[in-house]
C-alpha cells in the first residue's frame, strides 16, 4: 500500500509480459499504472514499482544506466510506445477578459486609422517578447487592457493541454511589479507538451516558460517538480535533460532530476549567463541546444559534484 489507498485483500495488481519483451504493471485497487519497453528511458514510475518490488537504489541506478545503453541501439521504431500512465486532466480555464492575441492586435492595427495611437503597454509587451527572441510564428502572446493584478503590464502566456486552453501565466515586463508572474492553472502542469515533436530522441526541461519556449522545450514552472509533472514528462517516452537555473533555487531542480533518474546538463555558459533564455539571447539558439546536448550527465556523484560547484559561485 503506497499510495494513500486502503489495503487490497483480493490481489487485483497485474503484471503482463507482452512478446516485445515489454512489461505493464495495473493495480486495479488504487489505479496505478506503469510499465517499461526496451528501448524507453527508465520512467520515474517504473522505478518506484521496483523499489517497492525490493530493488536497492544501485541496482535501480544500474537499470536506468542499462536502459539508456539499450535505447541507443534499439531502433525508434522498435519504442514508439510511450510507459503506460493514469490519465491527467486539466480543466478549461477562461484567459483574462479583453485578452487579444498579439497577431489579431497586428491584423487590426493593419485596418485602423493613422492618427489611431498604439497602447503604450502593448508596444511595451511586444518589444520584450520581441527582444527575448521566441519565435512569434510558433508561440502565441496576449495582451489585455485589464488593470487587476497589473494585468496591463504583462505578458499573458496560455497555457495549453491538448489544444484545449486549460489558464495562462503572465510576466511582468517592469522589474517593480511584484510578483514578476501571475499563474492561473492547475497544479501538477506541465508547460509546452503540445509543443514536442512526437519524433523526439529527448525532452529539455526547464523552469521558466521563456526558456522553454526558447529551446521548444517543457516547463515545470518553478524551480521544483511534483511527482504529476514528472509522471507528464516521463510519458513522453524519451530522455529527459534537465537544465537548472543558475541561481540557487535553481539546486531543487537538480534534486529532482536525481529522484526521478533524469539527465542533468551544465553547460558551457552557466557561468555568464543565468537561464535558457537569456544564453539563447546572447548566444543564438542552436548553439545552447549543442551546448546542453554536449554537456549532459547521467552519473549520480558527477551530477552532484558539478551541482556544488555551480552554487558555490
């Protein structure tokens, strides 16, 4: 019994060996899934079934180690199919009121007449996604006129889930509004999954949703990351590669990495510059993707030595 629910007397869990040599686990008690194919990173999940089974944290280690070297001769074809997961859903939120996409701001003011004077704050909010270089084509922003929580003077970003718009978080551009975001979604979500491409050999995990939309990454939105969220980044079935801000809250992240047996990456440009988005600023985006990607660890004690030595600064 792990997961808050009452004993099961009737051994309603099932463990079923397919002939592709993968493997499910269903408890019909509490609704726990999970499972692993040849080829699949290790899931977070399937890693707590076997500690339940017995499995030390070396021999775990081990596995996750082995999975990795398995999924790199293992054809993509061969592990399409992602581990098994209990179905997550958001609800449908409503984005502020008056919230006009930046593309229909451009179509009207295309129409309007000359002497038609631009909102301060919307030519504001376009020159900061502008200067943050994020592809407008693949990224939607909206601005509002609405005055509660400072709304005017940020940037709404929806967030989405299965293209269904399930809240929105919006950053402030003025460094003197406080909180610099406010968030209006569930818990437990995960910015940007519709963005990933279902071809993917690995998923780039962030904090923020700019540096996400930087690299076409995901966000968790905050320096920690709940057991849900890891659940919605290990169902895409690929490796995961953490990149931690590099401030101090940026540890937790790390940490959680380490729980869920992620890569972490500590790339070359940590030391000049403190998140995704201000290196993709600075340096161009494909050579932060190549640095993340040359920088990446696996091992536990490596990923812990260079975790000090990035917050010792």
């Amino acid at each position: 019994m792990h997961t808050g629910e009452t004993a099961d007397t009737r051994s309603r869990g099932g463990i079923r060996f397919e002939s592709d040599h993968s493997i499910v686990y269903n408890c019909f008690n509490c609704g726990f899934v999970t499972g692993h194919k040849p080829g699949q990173h290790l899931g977070y999940k399937f890693r707590k079934f076997l500690k339940w089974l017995g499995a030390d944290e070396n021999t775990i280690r081990r596995l996750v180690i082995e999975a990795i070297r398995i999924r790199d001769v293992v054809g993509p074809e061969d592990s399409e199919t992602p581990e098994p997961q209990a179905e997550v859903n958001f609800k449908i939120r409503e984005l502020p009121a008056e919230a006009v996409s930046f593309s229909e701001w451009r179509s009207f003011l295309s129409l309007a007449d000359d002497d038609y004077q631009v909102p301060a704050e919307l030519s504001a909010a376009v020159k900061y996604v502008t200067d943050r270089r994020i592809d407008l084509d693949r990224y939607e922003f909206y601005w509002t006129p609405e005055r509660s929580y400072n709304l005017h003077h940020r940037i709404i970003i929806p967030c989405y889930w299965r293209n269904q718009v399930i809240g929105y978080t919006a950053r402030a551009w003025d460094p003197d509004i406080k909180p610099k975001y406010h968030s209006h979604y569930e818990s437990g979500y995960v910015f940007n999954v519709d963005q990933q491409r279902s071809d993917s050999k690995f998923v780039i995990v962030v904090e923020g949703p700019f540096d996400a939309m930087a690299i076409d990454g995901v966000a968790v939105l905050g320096s920690e990351c709940s057991e849900q969220q890891a659940d919605v980044i290990d169902a895409l079935g690929r490796e995961v590669i953490v990149v931690p801000d590099a401030d101090r809250a940026g540890a937790k992240l790390v940490d959680a990495a380490l729980e869920y047996g992620w890569t972490v990456s500590y790339p070359v440009w940590q030391s000049s510059y403190k998140d995704v988005s201000e290196a993709v600023r600075n340096c161009g985006k494909l050579f932060v993707l190549k640095s993340i990607l040359d920088a990446r660890e696996t091992g536990r004690l490596k990923i812990e030595l260079l975790k000090k030595k990035l917050y010792a600064r």
